[in-house]
C-alpha cells in the first residue's frame, strides 16, 4: 500500500490533469495536504488551448452555450478559474498549448471530434502526433524535475470513463514506463460514480487520504461554469462533492489513489486487461424508478430537449413558427420553411432544401415526416445542410390516427435506422404521449371538439397507471427477494414508453 512518505527525499507531485479542472475536482484536498507539508506540487493542464472564434464547429459553439461563456473568451475564463482554484490549494499551475479535443481539427480544416460520441470513444489516427508530442513535453518537463534535484511523482486519471483526452494522456504517459517517475492514478470525478468496484482488482492497490473538504470545496467552486454537470446549483454541487469524499472516507472526508504492482508501476491502457479497477455499476432498481414512467405520460413540448447552441437554426415545416421563440432562447438565429400558404423565411420543400451545404448549426424537425412523400429523402438533406456537429431536433406520429394528408407513421425502430444510414450520431429517441392517449385524443376532437379531447390523457392515465405499476410493483418484490431480474421494471420503464409512444421525439448530431 501507498504511504505518503514514499521512499524518496524530495519528491515533486506532477498533477496531470487533461482539462482545467480535472486533478483538482479528484485530489484537490491531497494537493493542499501536501503542500502544508511543504512539498512541491504542481498542476499541469496538457490540453489547455483553445480555438479562435472563427473556426469553432457546431458542437463546440453548444458547448460553449452550455458552459454559458462566450465563444472569443472560453480559453481565457477557464484558465483564469484554474489559476484561481489552484491559488487557493496552495499549488503552482501549468497550462500547456495542446489543443482541446472539441477545438482539434484535420489537414482539410473539419473538425475531428464533433459529437459526444467521438468524444467519448478512442483517438483518430489524426491524433498520433499529438499523442507523440505530448509524450515528448512529458519526458523534457520530468528530467527538468530530476534536474532540479527532485523525483517526479506523477499523477494521472484512470482511463474508463470514456473522454478522448483521457485516454490520449494516458497512452503517452506510458511511454515513460521506463523512468524512475513514480506514478500514481486518480478516479475522475463525478464520472467515477456511475462505476463500483471490483472484487478482485487485480494489481490496483488504493490507499485513501483526509482531507480538508472545504478548502477543496472553494477551489472546485471555481470552475463556475462546470457547476450545472455537477447539480446545476453551486448547494447541489458542494452535497454531491461531500456525499462522494465521505463514501471514500468512510464517514470523514477523503480522496483515493491508486498505484499499479507493476513494473515502473505504469499501466499500459491500450492494452493491459488490468487497465482499471472499476466496472459499470449496475442499475439498483427502486420503487421512486417508477416515476421515469410518468414523465411519458404527457405532452412534451420542444423547448424541453432543443440543445443551447449558436448559428442558424432551420425550423423545417414551421407553420406561423412556433418554435421561433424555443429556437431564439437557445441561442440561434431562426430562419422557417414551409410551403407558401403559410407564413416562413424561406419557401421550399423538405426533400429538396434551399440552403447550401453545412450551413446550419440546428434543425428543427417537428411533427413533418407523416406529412412526407419521401422521408428518408428529406432525412439525408438535413444532413447535408447541417454543419459538423450540427444538432437535429424532431419529433415524428407514430400511434396517431391518419390525419389530413399524412402518410407514414415512423416507429423508433426506423427513426434510429434512417439516422445513422445518413451520418448521424448521439441519437436520443424520447417517447412522447402514449398512443393510446392520442388515439382518444383525435376521436374526441372529431367527435366532440376540442373541449371534450382535453380529457383524453386524464381517462388514459386513470386506466393505464394501475396497471403499469402493478407490473412494476410484482417485478420489484420478485427483484428484491433474488428471485427475478428486474424485467417487468425495466419493460415498463424504458421498454414500454417507447413501443407504445403516439410521437417519437429525437435528437441527432451530424458527425
């Protein structure tokens, strides 16, 4: 096991930290427990730039929104809010020119990673380089360490909680498996909550460290625009920071680290079967799950699922623009299409669109495909007109009765089917009010008017929560006594909405 006194004079902690916040959200309180040791400690940032404004994709511009900074200052905010946490621990700060995965982009200006999906997956071939000059920096910054008279002990996140720059660090720190550096892992938090661990861990070994929560607290709270992954509210972020620093403490405030019985104690993360400690946790089912089903029995609005973003957002089909507002309060500018009989920006026709090529950063698709000749069609010129990384938001009948003109009803399963054909990624299907609900809805309104439809989901909830929750309720018992698997539950909760939905909702990202 690991002591804070390793068998070492002068050691220099290396704290590796990917993104701006990574090594203190993880070890923050271990840094500053070292420092008042007088130890030297020192936190450095290796994707620390950045793009200029003017060549940000889609999906790095809805990053932005969400982190609610503007595009020409996200670079510059972030690592004034390290420098800040970092002051407050107690540490140096370093911040390298290595470019951020969102912001890296190929010999023909595209962008590299622009979906959550490729994000979350392995580097591109294009990222060889980058994964050598990283290894470079860190083999010239380690001798400066022994030159200086110190051993370089180096820290680093454990590599399964799926972010491209995680991985790429790690691959290159393990180029220096065969330095005298002594290494050692941090779990990423809060990503390491979804995991537990495992029985038998192998080589891992842990020891765990108290800290001063508070001090570490104020740090993380630096990274304000952080704050909305961790909660959305700087009280919920400080509870979640508590509740996992005392789960690791068993009852008094702690962090973890983690050292490999390994030779030089570096674990080769491409391809060591022993590459992390942890698995997925499973889903510990609870009688309160069963609210994840009343949320499908209502009527969703856009404006609860448009990603924030900026750019040009076509709402395809508008109609008098509805969504104009719901488009304007993500952030884009609104353009409409739509045939000339109603009121739009543009006239023109869904399968043949008149806008250029990667043009939009959003497109709105709502309640058009069953009005459609061609859907599939009109699937691929969304495609074409989106931006790399562009987001396309739609909704499509399923369950619901012909109505006018309408000519397909779209189940989920050929939603998903034509999304990826055409390129897509980070497809989310949604279920949207149950069909039975619709079905009663459009006989009310044609057989009494609207009045009398209003009470189409009132009945439909009055007959069909009983029975969903008596399915539940039997599954869960036979859950808890060991003696099922969770089925009935899981069927109710994600199965069912979606198979039974009157809409399917759907978000998709261009790759």
């Amino acid at each position: 096991m690991m002591t804070e006194n390793a068998s070492f004079a002068k050691p220099f902690h290396m704290y590796l930290s990917p993104h701006f916040d990574d090594a203190i959200l993880a070890c923050g309180g271990l840094m500053h427990r070292q420092r008042t040791r007088g130890e030297r400690v020192a936190v450095i940032t290796i994707f620390g730039k950045g793009a200029d404004s003017s060549s940000l994709s889609a999906f790095a511009r809805h990053l932005h929104a969400k982190w609610r900074l503007a595009d020409a200052n996200v670079t510059i905010s972030r690592q004034q809010a390290d420098i800040q946490a970092c002051k407050i621990i107690g540490v140096s700060h370093e911040h390298c020119d290595f470019i951020e995965a969102p912001y890296r982009r190929t010999k023909e200006d595209k962008p590299l990673y622009c979906t959550y999906a490729t994000l979350a997956g392995r580097p591109l071939e294009e990222d060889a380089v980058l994964t050598t000059a990283v290894t470079h920096f860190l083999k010239r910054r380690t001798e400066q360490v022994r030159a200086e008279g110190f051993v370089p002990v180096v820290y680093l996140p454990i590599d399964i909680f799926g972010h491209v720059d995680h991985y790429l660090l790690c691959q290159a720190v393990y180029q220096l498996a065969d330095t005298d550096a002594q290494f050692r892992y941090y779990d990423p938090w809060p990503s390491v909550e979804k995991y537990s661990l495992q029985e038998n861990a192998g080589a891992w070994k842990s020891s765990t460290f108290p800290i001063d929560l508070e001090i570490k607290t104020k740090a993380v709270l630096c990274y304000r625009s952080q704050i909305g992954f961790w909660g959305g509210t700087e009280k919920k972020a400080r509870e979640r920071l508590k509740r996992y620093a005392l789960n690791i403490g068993k009852g008094q405030p702690a962090e973890r680290i983690w050292e490999v019985g390994t030779p030089g104690g570096c674990c080769d993360v491409t391809t060591s079967q022993e590459a992390s400690p942890f698995s997925l946790a499973q889903h510990r089912w609870r009688l309160r799950d069963f609210r994840i089903f009343l949320r499908s029995l209502k009527w969703n609005d856009l404006r609860e699922f448009l990603p924030v973003g900026t750019g040009t957002c076509l709402d395809v089909g508008c109609g008098t623009g509805p969504h104009k507002e719901a488009a304007t309060k993500a952030g884009y500018t609104w353009i409409g299409l739509d045939y000339p009989r109603t009121q739009f920006n543009i006239a023109g026709d869904a399968h043949n669109l008149p806008v250029g090529s990667e043009k939009i950063a959003c497109v709105i698709f709502w309640t058009v495909t069953s009005l459609l000749d061609n859907p599939a069609r009109a699937f691929k010129e969304i495609h074409r007109v989106l931006e790399p990384g562009g987001v396309l938001c739609g909704s499509s009948s399923f369950l619901e009765p012909v109505h006018g003109q309408s000519t397909y009803g779209m189940s989920h399963v050929v939603i998903e089917r034509i999304l990826r054909t055409e390129g897509f990624s980070d497809i989310v299907l949604i279920p949207d009010i149950p069909g039975f609900a619709l079905i009663l809805w459009t006989f009310l309104r044609r057989y009494a008017g609207y009045p009398l439809s209003e009470l189409a989901l009132p009945l439909t909830r009055l007959w069909l929560l009983p029975l969903a929750f008596i399915r539940y309720f039997v599954s869960f018992l036979w859950y808890r006594m060991g003696r099922g698997t969770a089925f009935g539950m899981e069927w109710i909760v994600k199965v069912m909405p979606l198979e039974f939905a009157g809409h399917v909702i759907f978000l998709a990202r261009k790759k």
